[in-house]
C-alpha cells in the first residue's frame, strides 16, 4: 500500500498518518517527493483495509500495491502447469506446449443429438467433448438443461467415442453429480465468484475449468482460481470467454490480451471460448484463428449439427463441417508456433 | 423478433427466410420499406432461439423485440408492490410511498462491535440492521464471516434493540440458516445470476433483497428478480450497488438512472446501496441524498464505529454519527418528496 | 511512480532499476517489504515515461503516483471559484454556493422556435440560454445546425429576453464566431480532448463550460480543463453529462459520483446535463433532483415546446411546463442544501 | 424504427400512435403479436427524430432499426476496396487480399531518431513510415509534437529510404501540412467525432487512415468514416486501436472482434494498431499475431531504437530487432492465410 499525501499537506499530517499505520503493528516508509510526500507500507499480511488512511487529513489517495494472488502466481511456480485430463482414449494435457481443443453443443438435449455431434467430431481429431446438463439461464423459462439425464448421456458419449467430457457445475449438488459422471468440471461465468461452488471445486478429484466472469478484473478472476487451488486442487485451467463493454455488435468482448496478461503473472493453463466470447456464428472461426495467434492454451467451441434447432446458443454454434475446417487451420497454426496440438 | 434484410436481399432470400419462420411454426410479417425489408415475428413463446436465421443469406441482423420478464412486470400488475417486513417493533414498509433505510456494518465481527453499533443507531429511528455473517469476499485468506455464530449475534441484536435484520446467503446451505435467524434474505451482487440460489429463494417465506450485478443489464436484473417470484415469493425487492466500468475514481458506478428505469417496467421496489456503490466514505453522504432524490425506495449504508478496525470494507463505512447526520437530511428529502421514512 | 518487484527478484534486478532510474537524473528510493521490494521514484517532473522500466527483468508492474494537474487542483488553490457570467440582466454566478440552471433547446432551428422557448422559460427563473448553433452529429446527413445565423437568432434571444447565451464551438473558425456573440463557449464532449481547441478556448476571453468526454477518466477530465487554464483563462465549468457503459436502458451512464470526486480534487464548478445524460425524457427530472442533491453546481437541461419536430434530440427534451415544475422542485433543494439559485 | 406497446397497451393507443406517425409522413405497420403490438415505421430518411414516440401512453420502447450509413456500406459497394497508396518506391495496397505493414515511433524527435529507426526498419521489408509530428497528449505539459519541423524530416525519411509517411493532423491547420508533406493521413481516436475535421479530410487528396475513438460503437466508427467519403474521399482506412472497458491489466481492451464485423458491414480496409490497443511491450507480439490471424489488413507498431529515452509512449514501443521478428512471423501468416504482405 501507498499513500499519497496532498501537496500542501503539513508535516503534522504525514507523521499522523506514519503513526496510525506504525500502531496498526506495520511499517511506514515516507518518501518526500518534489511536489508530495508518499509513505509506503510494509508488513501488512492483507488482514487489514487500509483504505480508511484514505480519510485521514492531508490524505489523497491510498495506492495497493501488493498482488494478492499466491498459489496461482509464477512468483510460487516458475515453470507453467500443464494439467493432465485422463480419457478413455488416454491422457490430454492442456498447457506448456500442449493446445487442447474442447466441442460440442452449449446444451445437451437429447442422445440422439449428442451421438450425432459426437460421431462427426470423432474425425476431426478433438478429444475432449463439452455439452451442458446444467444450464445457467437468464429466463427462468429457458431451458435449464436435462440435470442427471443429461450428464448420463455424456457419460454414453465418452464411452464410445472415447471422448474426455467437460460439463459445467451450477452449485454443490451438481457439482457431485458431475465429479461422478464427467472428466473435467467447469465452472461458468456467472458463477466465477460463487466462493460457495469454487471451495467446493478445490475438494474435487477432477480437474476445473473456470471461466472469466463477464466483469471480472485480472485480479479478481486469478483470485477465484486461487479458492480453488487453496482447498488443494491445483489442476485448473482458466478460460476467456468475453467482458462486457459498451461493444453493441458482439455479444461480449474477447479480449485476448489477458492472455499473455495472465501468462505473465500466473503458471495455469489458459484457454477461450470464441463461441460465449462473441456469441455469432461468423466470428467463431476468425476469432479462433487469433485466440490461438495470442498464445492460448486451447479453444471451447460450440458444434451443433442443426443450430437453427438448438434449444440454447443455436446463434453461436457452427456446423461440425465447419468445425472440421477450423480444426485443420489450428493445426496449421499451432505447427507455426511449435505447439503440439491433441 | 425483428429479421432485418440486406438493402440488395433478394425476394427469393426474403422468401426463405419467412418459409424458415413459417417452418418453425410461427407466423412471419415482412415489412417492405424504402432502402430494405425487415420481417416481424410473431407467436415465439421465447423456446425457440431465432438468432440462428442472422447466417441466412441476405440477412443483416436479428433485433430481439418482446421482453422476457412477465411477473415481476407492471404489464403483469400495474400498481407499486409494497413489501411488509415484520419486525420485532412492528412492520417496515417498503416500496410505494414508503422509504426504509438499513443500516448496519459490512461484516458481524463480534457481538460487542454489534451491539455498539447498534446501540448508535437505535435513535437515528432506522428500524433495519444488516451485518453479514456469510461474507464474500475476493481472496480465500480474507475473513469470511462468522457464518452460524455470526447469524445468532444479529439475532441478539434484534431481541434486545428490536430491529429487522437483513443479511446475505451465499449458497442453499446458508440460506437455510439465514431463513431461521434473520428478517430479510439478501442476495448479493456476486450471486445475482446463481440461478440455483434465486430459485431457493423464491421458496423462502421471507422477504428478498436481490442486489444487481456488477455487469447486469435491466433485463437481466429484472430476470433474476422473475427467478424469485417464479417459485413463488412475491416478496422481493431490488437494490442497485454499482455496476462495473472504467471510472476510476470510486469503486463502482453507481448507476441510479437504473431507479425511474425500473420503475416504469417492474411494480417492485428498489433500493440504493450507496456504500458498495461509491466505496468511499466521503460519497457516502451526497450520493445517499442523490439516490432519494431520484426516487429509490430506501437505502442500504453501512455503518462502523471503528472503521479503521473493520474486518472488512472499513475504507466505505461511516462513523454513527454521521449516519444520523445522513438520516436527518433524508428524513427532510422524504418530506420534501411526499414519502413516508419509516 | 513505483516500481514493483518480483518476488523472486534478485537483489542485481533491483540494484539495476535503481541505477536506471538514477541514470535518468532522478531518485530511487527502495522500500524492501516482507514478499517482495518495491521502488518509489522522486524528481520527476512528468518529462520522463518511465514505464518502460517494466520490461526490466524482475518487474512486475509500474504505478504511477503524482497527478498531472496543477492548476484545476485544490493543491493550488484551496477555495472553491466561482466563475462569474455577465448577462443583460445582471451577473450569474456559478460554484461555491451559487447554482445555475441552463435551459433551451438542443439546437437553434428557427427564430421562431427560439423565441418560443425563450418567452415561455422567461418566466422560470432560469438566466441562462442554451441552443447549438454548431452541432455535432454522429451522421453527416443530420442537420449540422445553423452556423452563424443561428448564432444571430441566439444574440437576438439575448437582447429581447435578457439571457446570458450558452453555445457549443466545434472548432476554432466556430469559436471566433462564438466569443463574438454568446457569454460562455460551450466545448462538447466529443472534443473534450480535441487539444487544438481546447487551447484556443484558453485564449478566450468568454467562461468555458467543458463537457466530460464519454470515455472519459477523471485525471483525463480534469488535465482537459488544465489545458484551457494553461493558456490563461481560468473561467472554466465543468460537466457531467454521462459515461458510455455496457448499460443499456438509458443513452448514457451518468456518473452522479464524479461530482464530490471533482469537488475534492478540483476548485472548478461542476454541473450535470441530464438531457444528454440519460437520453430519456421520463429520466431527466428525477436525474436533476439527484444532481442537485449530490452537491452539482448546476443544470443543463433541454427544453423543447414540440419535441416531436425537433431536429435533434426530441426524445430527451422536456417541455417548457415540465422544465417549470423542475425549476420549483431545483428551487426547494437548493434551499434545503443552502445553497443560491439564480 | 419499432415501436413496440405496452402488453395491456389499448386499441386506441396503438391508433394514435399509427395516427401520430402517419401525420409526420410515414407509413405504420402494426403487427399485432401474442403478447403485445410492435408497429413498424416504413419511409423515414433519417429526418425524423422518432423517438418521442417513446413518450405516447402505451409505448414501452422505439428500437432503430435501419442503419445509418450508405457509402460505406456493403449495401452500396459489395465487392472489399483496395485503397492505393502511391510512395517513393512504389505503390502498397491495402485491402482485398493485401497486407500492410505500418512501423516507426509514436512521436519524430529528431532527424537522429527517425534516421536511426528507419535505418533498421529498411531491412524488414516494410514500406509506410509512421511517426507523429502533431501529438495529442492528455497533458498541456507534455511534449506536444514538433509541428512542421517533425514534417520536414519525416520528408527526408520518405525521401532517403523510399517509405511512404503516415502521420497525423489534429486541426485543421495541421491537415494542411500534413497533406503537403505526407502520403497518409491519420485521423487519431480523440478525434473520430471532430466532425469539422473529418470534412476537411474529406476534401483532401491522400488516403486517410480513421481511428476508433475509444468508445466509439461500431456504427459510430463506420458514420466517422461516412463524413469522409461523403465529401469525396473514398480513401479511407480504419484502424481498430483498443477501446476503453474496466480491463485493469492493459491500456486499452483490443476488440479484435470488429474485425469481421466491419468486414460483414463495410468495404473499407481495417488495419489494427497494437501498440496503443494494449499499451504494453510485452503484450504488442502475441497481439499482432492475432490481429493477422483475425483478418486484418495491416498493422500500425510503434518501434523505437531506445524506448526509455522515448518522449512518448516509450512503455508500448519496440525494438527494432524486436520489430524484425515480429514480421517475419506476419511473413508466416500472411502466407497461411493466402494473402499478400507487402
């Protein structure tokens, strides 16, 4: 913490100020400047809010300094994690040099559908399927995904095609289903601060994947995953999937540059949903291209073999013909950059 | 919906695209105009997801039209919802004419700080306390609030000082206990869209403050509201803390255009949490009077007679007796607006 | 400016950016804390960029410290200024404890319309005259204004009702013409950093009212205001008129809360547009009562007799009779928060 | 236009919303729908404000539906516009299957510096020279460009190593010069909406390079362009620079995903700038790659010998050799993606 005094502030006000943080157990440092003084503070271990010094007289602003973030950060581990996720098929590995790639349909409607999507994807070489059981819905009236049925047709889907499943968990119940049926638990946007289902998540076996929520700030999204690592999971894999700004033509904004944001600061894999992350059809690919251009560690896209039919995100979804094309340019792709795509 | 056709769109492209709608089983309006045609859809009871016909050819964009909210709409009940509270010294009123205030500190830390506080703010007339025992909060090594024991303080507080008390539940677990103890179910913004924790809610025989997202449009604050009252309970009121944008200079934004926004489309009532909206003590104040004048049925402050020892959020909360300073000054607003403060 | 090291950081990485910094001429004071160092810096004199000092190895991140203004700054002077605008009938005062109001329509249209507006807000009370003669609009087919015949119909307001006149220059051939006519250069948000012009406004001899830009930060804000006192005219108003944010209810966001921001940074004024501001007719009373409430230095509002035939912005303009039940309610708060209408 | 009524909305409002649209000249469309009537509007030229229909008893919302703009629209030029660039060693391209590459620091220093960067940046094989003689910078106090002096030796750089110049004009005076002295005019993002200015360039002979402004939406970046060609310039570039969000970790959040959305809209070239899109050195790199692989036409980079000797913008800069690696990488992509980088 820093805090900036005003110019014309009296000596009596910066040393008041030195004294309420040297009684506070900490140490202040006091550095006059040409036009102000700044003190800062050393020896606060974040138990104390130091944001009221802010109201002290000759006070303008009090500064943090100090990353709150631990376990997730390269200051702890150098070297990037690279998560293993066991399939049938045998183990994916999501980050390092490894680019993973996850599809299927927003929401599981029917096995049927799930079997169709499956069978085309199988050729395309991805490994790990996505499909919602539970489906986090603004309308009430939404669909709100199959719940147990639907994570009992993923299972079918893993085995036989093989398929590594990643599906989201909305609170502890399901989260315990999931753990049961899946491969990888995601945890989605809404709930990126729902500390209840994150600690929980950090009791689980499984690997996470735990989206950025739509207004979240770096910090605030590597601190949820620091929940999860402190309960003692260490396999997460973070995901981009779009902000929410002022943009009125995409869904949501991706913004890409928190990928090397994050990279710089933390050793966890992470990935993006250009599917979420624009929310139309003819930005999936072009977006998918540039995701994996920026250095992500994979891609969540959404396949559904009849959108126009679909009973969530139908607006969003590609083709599993187009999904097939895209599949050949992220190889191309990550062959350039020297990633081993699985 | 709205399907707005490319200016050179064919008529056979126009065609298909009402031959799609008609195929879906609903009805199709082309509307011709002079630089291109757009075409209105009616008989969507919101199941199907029309975005998809945007990648048809010729189409320029889908405009979605009809809201999706209907309880919690004055379409569904034209006159202002008026929330009752009981309370050990009666019932508070909220909504319509009637203005509450909640006042209280951010965080239950021990029963002495409680009762201090609350000792501080029986004369300012403020009938509702609020104090979190579930807490949370951004890292996993801040405090996280006492949870049960911190439930049975407020508790004490309401026997011996006769106040309401309003506190958060964070998961279905809290909730449960929360119900027991306390007078009003708050829902923070972290939660807003934690479907799972909304639908238990609407199971509550008590009364709900549901707290808009950091990121939420009306809409999708309205809709969370409708999870509510589609179980069931009526009883809900909301409160607007802020949203998220790049203003630097306070930790939210407060958005209090949202209040006549709400008001023209929902009959519920809506409160200002102006300590969460500023987070800083000296906007506490003339944004509090900001948000009675715009028409807000009562505000959420929070209070602490040591601020510079709070647990949590000290940097946002004022002194006693500047909250009865505040109180007085809405006391004359709420005369001055024709309402009744209770 | 601080620099903030790694962890990890090695004692030669902190060691080298100290014998950059002191390389460039200015002080490195490092202040060793329990997880890690960080580096205060002092003598610049904001000639230097030292952010490039975060690709040094072993930094995390540079946080700059000092403020850039100085003459808009409280730390230069203390007392609020009251700027002073002569008009036919007298002087109106602005800041301090002085409130203006402005009223008028969003362009000048006709002499007729003018005179309209003008006989029927005579009788309000309000002083000041507002009416684009230049007009910014986002289409190059919308009507641009009326240019210096419409600069005439508002000297003719002037003479014939006794307004001082309030009118908005887009460039510097605009503002020759401008000072020439009216008593205060309006600067708009979309050239709140339009520097060209901001500087020849400095040259003026008219009181400026600089609107805040719609991206705008509060130090952007604020070293936009320095730009026209660094060239000698201190006469300068400022003005809230909403924020663009992913909100969607409304045109705009306006930020109520950069009003005490304002006021504990900066000596200068500070009014609201709630026209602009919300972009809503049904929003601009209850948004006036909220600016005056949370301590505005005065109003902008739009007033329009036949809104429906407005040229520009009729859906945000009032009418003269509900501009006269604002100006009763403004009169009531003003007295109440002690503070002078005019 | 929409106008969509309330659900309880009687006979009699939707007729006189019909009747008061139909007495401004236009043509109603009322399609009544299950829940509510919507009224399409046909015949409107822009003229028209209509959204104080909004305030007509019944009507719940007016949703615009016709885009605003025509001569940069697909609608009116479908096939992609190459703009040609005419310099000393021949003509660049840019659009259509054309890639360009524009390099050079973010202010002229001196002949040194320019010489110095240029000298390096011959060998990469890229062909337009950017440098800024005229700098809008948020501070009066901060260096502000040299003006004509920085123009005469961008002159000399074009003249002794062949590159085309771009630059940029602030005022209309600057314009002046720059179309004397440059082959490229840049209009920057704090003047996107300084209409004066757009038609001046609108009048000019040279190709005009169009920044976003920071939160400019997309139809609001297309107008800016639309007020330069409706002047006569059909030379126009876009160039996507980052737009301002909450996003803490960077300067600005990239929307990479306006990319294909112009591209579905316009004809026009968009090129992207990541130098001032991320504002950070470590984060240009991966971002360029993403820019390419996104679809871009081009790249703007700020590239300095000695960045922390940089009177602007030294933080973003990089390296020459930095700068080197960076094209041959877009060489790759270029190719993968079957274009022409020239």
């Amino acid at each position: 913490m820093l805090v900036v005094m005003q110019s014309h502030a009296t000596e009596e006000q910066v040393r008041a100020v030195c004294d309420r943080i040297e009684s506070l157990g900490l140490k202040a440092h006091p550095i006059p400047g040409s036009g102000r003084t700044a003190i800062g503070i050393t020896g606060n271990n974040g138990a104390i809010d130091l944001g009221v010094l802010e109201s002290m007289a000759g006070v303008i602003e009090c500064i943090p300094v100090t990353k709150p973030y631990k376990l997730v950060s390269r200051d702890v581990k150098e070297e990037d994690t690279v998560v293993t996720i066991p399939t049938p098929s045998g183990d994916v590995l999501v980050g390092g040099s490894h680019i993973a790639m996850v599809a299927g349909p927003c929401a599981v409607e029917t096995e049927e559908q799930c079997f169709a999507i499956a069978q085309q994807l199988k050729s395309t070489g991805v490994r790990l399927f996505r499909g919602g059981a539970y489906k986090p819905r603004t309308s009430p009236y939404s669909f709100q995904g199959l719940g147990l049925s639907g994570l009992k047709i993923l299972s079918r889907v893993r085995k036989d095609y093989g398929f590594g499943i990643v599906t989201e968990a909305i609170d502890n119940e399901s989260l315990d289903l999931v753990e049961e049926y899946a491969d990888v638990i995601q945890i989605g946007a809404r709930n990126m601060q729902n500390f209840s289902l994150l600690k929980r998540a950090g009791r689980a076996k499984l690997p996470v994947l735990l989206k950025r929520g739509m207004a979240a700030t770096l910090d605030e999204f590597l601190m949820a995953a620091e929940y999860i690592l402190s309960e003692g999971n260490y396999k997460v894999m973070l995901c981009e999937r779009g902000v929410r700004t002022f943009s009125d033509f995409s869904r949501n904004t991706l913004d890409l540059a928190v990928i090397p944001a994050v990279q710089k600061r933390s050793h966890l894999p992470i990935l993006v949903d250009p599917s979420h992350g624009t929310g139309k059809r003819h930005k999936v690919l072009p977006l998918s291209r540039a995701a994996i251009a920026v250095g992500a560690d994979g891609l969540l896209v959404e396949v559904h073999h009849q959108p126009e039919k679909a009973l969530s995100d139908g607006m969003q979804s590609i083709l599993p013909t187009e999904y097939a094309a895209l599949a050949k340019e992220i190889h191309q792709l990550a062959t350039l950059f020297h990633r081993i795509l699985n």
